[in-house]
C-alpha cells in the first residue's frame, strides 16, 4: 500500500515539469571533493534530471586520481566523451576530472550521461546518451524557467 502511494506520488511529480519542491530525498546521496557551489548546481540539476536511479555518491577528484581511480576500477575510459566523468556502476560511484570543469552547462550535460549510465544500468554509450536526451531536455527547460521568472530568486 505504501508503495503503491509512493508511486503515484513519483507519478504526479514527474508530470509535472514545474514543482517547487521535491519528493525524492536529493540528500541521500553524498558529493565530494566539490566547492559548496558546485555541489549546490550539481545537486539542483540531478533534482531537475529527476532520475530513476540516484548514484550512492558522486565524487570530484583532481586529474591523477581520475586517472587512477579509472586504473583501479579497471575502466577503459575513452579519449572523447566520457574522458571528464566516468561511472561504476557496482558502486554507483560518478567520479568527475575536476581538472576539466568548465562550468555549470558542462555539468548538467556530462552528469545526464553518467545518470544515464545508472538509469539503465548499462555501460554502453548509446543506452546511457537515450536517456540523457531526456535529462538534457528538462535541464532546458528548467533553465528556460528560471530565466523568465529570474525575480523569484
Ligand atoms: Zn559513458
């Protein structure tokens, strides 16, 4: 029964492209290594993205331990799209190349991604892109909203 409210619940806050507050407990995952602002924006777009799947934590970490936490999970992270983030999906961890932060847009766009990866529970490049297309779109659309009732901040 529980569970039945909760997904009606999921249900109507999904539909619903503008409420103001969430149902998903955004604080039940951890970031790390971030600057307060940045984990302020990271925290507000994965609320946005509303994801099915959240990560367990979410860390940001300077260029060599990227690289060595990519050696250590046994990842081949490739030189292109997924060079700046990686996922493992075992531990639901998101690491992020803090090294290569290039501001909020390049967050939101490269975290739908990762989400994407989690969301699908795939490694492959074009299940977690299908469903990024979705968290891009509201990301959009909530940037859009934001601009136009900029006094409400
Ligand atoms: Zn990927």
């Amino acid at each position: 029964m529980k569970s039945a409210i909760w997904l009606a619940l999921v249900f109507v806050t999904t539909a619903s492209a503008g409420w103001t507050q969430t149902l998903t407990d955004e604080t039940s995952y951890t970031v790390q290594g971030a600057t307060p602002e940045r984990e302020a924006t990271l925290r507000r777009q994965i609320q946005v993205m509303h994801p099915p799947v959240l990560p367990y934590r979410i860390r940001f970490v300077p260029h060599w331990q990227y690289l060595n936490a990519s050696r250590v999970y046994q990842l081949h992270v490739p030189r292109g799209m997924t060079s700046k983030m990686f996922t493992h999906l075992p531990s639901r961890s998101v690491f992020v190349d803090e090294d290569r932060y290039m501001g909020e847009e390049w967050l939101g766009h490269w975290m739908a991604h990762e989400l994407g990866h989690l969301a699908t529970n795939s490694t492959k490049e074009e299940d977690a892109e299908r469903v990024a297309r979705e968290y891009r779109i509201r990301l959009q659309a909530a940037v859009k909203e934001t601009s136009s009732s900029a006094s409400r901040n």
